[in-house]
C-alpha cells in the first residue's frame, strides 16, 4: 500500500517535509481487529506536536493520521460487531487498557495504558490500517468521508470540551483560537445553548470573519477586552500568551478549558507574567482536557448527525500531507484540513 512515512522529528520550519511516500507493508488484523480500507483522513495540529517532538512517536518510522475513515475490508475472527463493507472512523483514542479505574467509571481518555492512532500504533495516512473492532466508530450515513473525518477528532475533543466547561444556556462562552475545533464548537454551542453569545479571540481576520459567518456575536484578537466577560472560554491555540489573556476575561467563577495535548514552548515564561488577583482570584478555574473516550466520539457523531453539523473542509490528495501540514502551521485555516487518501 502507499503511506505517507514520519521517520525523522524536527521543527517543520528546519524540514518542510516530514514525510515521505513510500511503499508500506498492508497491515494484518488481529483476531479482534478490522482492517479498514481507508477514504479519507484528517489533518491535525497533534501531527505538527508529533513532527516537532512535543508528543513524540515512542518508535520511528510511524505512519500519522488519528481521524480516519473508511470501509471495512477484513475481519478478524473475534472482531463480531462489525462486517465486510461497514463504512467506519479511527480516531485519537485507538485502545485502552479496559479494566483500571478510570476505564471502568468511564474515563478511558485517562487510562495509563491509553494508545493513540497515529502515534503510539500506524494512523491513516495511508491506503489501509489496522484497528480494534471495539474503538471503531459506525459513521451516521448524513455525512461524506470528508465530513465525517474532523469529527472523529476535532469534533469530539471540542464536544468534551464544551461538557468540561459547565455551560448553561444564556452563559457566555469565548473561544479563543478558530480551527478545525473552534469552528465545530461554535455550531455545537450554537445548537445547544440558542440563548448564549459566542465570542471568538483569533489573531487572523480571516477567522475571525469565518467566525462572523458563523455566527458568533463577536470577534476580536486575543489580546482585546470582549464586550462582557465570560463564564467559560474554551482555548485550542499552540501558544501560552492567550490562556493569560482568556483568564483575565473570565467572570468570577468562571471556568477557562485548555483543548491542546502539548504547547508550543516559545512564549510559555508569559506565565510568569500571571498576576493572581487579575487572573486567577475570585475562583477562576483552569482545566485540560486529555484525549478522548468513545463515548465522547460517539455521542458527538450522534448529536451532529441530528442538527446535522457539517464541517467547512478543505481537501489535499495524501501526495500533499506535507503541504497541508506547512499550511496548517502557517495558520492557513478555514475549517478543516482533510488528505483523500482513495
């Protein structure tokens, strides 16, 4: 099969193209497992992480890819919930272990035998892989291959977000950064909460005319006073400087969700620019999010199916992942980015 293969880390502004396409063994399916002819598969900034050393591969070469989907080409003999033909996603989430205590309350995402795709074991940068039957996900027949993929990820990290942060509906809600998640979670909110303003903090105008569109109440740079403060802010930028500037916009009480699995290093001494009666006093609250569960996949490819939510995609043939990855870094984003891979 053709793949697209990591085999070297480094900054991307040193190696513009970290990967490269070869030919790759298919993969074979283990008794509990499905290989998966794969359609489509999305771009996400955990690829440029992963490149870039902030959550490396434990081994090299790796093919990357976590929001994959495609048809069900095989079948392992114990894998029973899914047949030949099934059209199917992989996302983030691509084992864990089943039994410790937070697998058995529900929190996957936390379990320290928790396996990333496209990371920890080969994603879908390529023609076909291997996954377990139980972490594969039945894809709602409303949307294309295209849709679906940033659902898979993008999607469901922004919808356990908007659970983390406690939103009711008429709370205000900020979302600083406007990407592949920013943009789902601003149609999620608007579905759920009719009654709360949007606001979205992004550095580039184009977003945040995107946002507009979209129909957020409004929209400025990160460094800029909303026009009330807010009681949650979701963040999904690289950066350190906006999460001191989103603390300073929340209403007392308030919550602020920091949706990224690593940030960038360049700016982090900002944090100790953190005035605590400004930023953090009159009980703020900083929370992360970690990976995802399948519940969160499942029931967020269940409520966008029902609005239906479909994403804005911007499509690259797999030939041209590093050219998507470059733009991806460059903030060159409407939506999201998604590599046809069929």
């Amino acid at each position: 099969m053709r793949a697209m293969i990591l085999r070297a880390l480094a900054p991307l502004r040193e190696n513009p193209a970290p990967l490269s396409a070869a030919d790759w063994p298919d993969p074979t399916p283990g008794a509990r497992e499905v290989m998966i002819r794969v359609s489509v598969c999305g771009v996400c900034h955990t690829e440029l992480d992963e490149i870039e050393g902030r959550t490396p591969p434990p081994r090299l070469p790796v093919i990357l890819g976590h929001q994959v989907v495609g048809r069900v080409e095989a079948v392992g003999e114990s894998a029973t919930d899914l047949a030949v033909g099934d059209r199917v996603g992989v996302a983030w989430i691509y084992s864990a272990c089943g039994h410790c205590a937070f697998c058995l309350r529900g929190d996957e995402n936390l379990c320290a035998e928790f396996r990333a795709t496209g990371r920890d074991v080969h994603g879908g940068y390529a023609e076909r892989m291997a996954a377990p039957a139980t972490f594969a996900h039945s894809i709602p027949d409303v949307f294309t291959d295209a849709e679906a993929a940033p659902l898979l990820c993008a999607g469901a990290i922004g919808f356990r977000s908007l659970r983390l942060t406690g939103l009711k509906d008429g709370q205000g809600l900020g979302l600083t950064g406007f990407g592949a998640s920013g943009h789902l979670v601003l149609k999620l909110a608007r579905y759920q909460f009719p009654n709360s303003p949007v606001y979205v903090f992004a550095r580039n105008e184009d977003e945040r005319a995107f946002a507009r569109e979209l129909g957020a109440g409004w929209a400025g740079d990160t460094s800029e006073p909303p026009p009330a403060p807010l009681h949650a802010i979701i963040d999904t930028t690289p950066a350190w400087t906006p999460v001191v500037a989103a603390l300073e916009n929340l209403e007392p009480g308030g919550r602020l969700v920091i949706n990224a699995i690593r940030k960038e290093h360049g700016d982090k001494h900002v944090l100790a620019g953190l005035d605590y009666p400004a930023h953090l006093w009159r009980e703020k609250e900083i929370k992360s999010v970690a990976n995802v569960t399948r519940f969160d996949v499942r029931e967020f490819l269940r409520i966008a199916a029902e609005i239906p939510l479909r994403p804005t995609v911007e499509e690259y043939p797999l030939a041209d992942a590093n050219r998507a990855l470059v733009e991806l870094k460059q903030k060159r984003i409407r939506g999201a980015k998604v590599l046809r891979i069929d």
